[in-house]
C-alpha cells in the first residue's frame, strides 16, 4: 500500500477517540476495501498506559465479524503516542502482528495541535504512505 484514502469524518472520529482517552494511548480498527477507509472502529485499550495499548480482543473479534459482515476487511489500525513520537515506537514494530496493513499514528505536533502519519511496518523497520483526504 502506497497511499490510504479517508474522509475529513474518519479523521475526526479517531480525533475524538484520541481525546477521550487522554493521557492514555488510544487505539482501533478502520476497516474498507483496498486503500479505501470506510469506518473507524474505536477500541478499548486493554493495556491503559500512556505509553503502550492492547487491543481488546473481544471488542476486536466483534469488529472483525462486523466488517466481515458488511463485506470489507481491517485495512489500518490507529493508535496515539500522547508524548510522542509521531512515528512508530521500536515495540509497535516488534509487536505488529497484521501484515499488509497500514498504521495509522496521531501525536502531539505543539500545544494546541495533534498530527497523524501513515506506516506500513515491514520487516526491515517501516516506511511512511500518503495518507489521502477524499471529499465528503
């Protein structure tokens, strides 16, 4: 995967996701077709540290049949790192356990703003993709 395409809502969705959990990392699914992202999945980190998540399995088995339901695959996973950095940590690389899938990483960027960077992480480290905005 080169690039991943969502709407300004997807964003807004894992934003809101991101905040509520403050100051622990948040984390989720976004599940489409293709490079396409048609939902957001938030869930629950199992793990509630600042620095660190773990997906509940159960909500994440749930999600799972749901996007296998409604015809469409987990294509991305998301996370916050709420100290940084805005790419992925040394134990998101060790722990990646969905090849062929993009991660998605929100951080702070300055006081008042939080950025969001795209990764495929492969075996030699990870490299960044496009992240693309599509009109609502």
């Amino acid at each position: 995967m080169k690039n991943l395409k969502l709407r300004a809502h997807h964003f807004q969705q894992m934003q809101d996701h991101i905040f509520q959990n403050l100051p622990e990392e948040a984390c989720g699914m976004l599940g489409g077709r293709g490079d396409q992202v048609e939902v957001v999945i938030p869930i629950t980190n199992q793990a509630h540290s600042p620095v660190r998540f773990y997906m509940n399995p159960v909500e994440m088995l749930r999600a799972f049949d749901w996007l296998e339901e409604n015809q469409m695959e987990m294509i991305a996973t998301f996370h916050s790192h709420p100290m940084g950095p805005l790419h992925p940590s040394e134990s998101d690389v060790q722990e990646f356990a969905y090849p062929g899938t993009a991660v998605l990483i929100w951080s702070p960027v300055d006081e008042q703003r939080w950025g969001v960077r795209g990764f495929m992480i492969e075996a030699a480290g990870y490299r960044e993709i496009g992240l693309i905005l599509l009109e609502s």
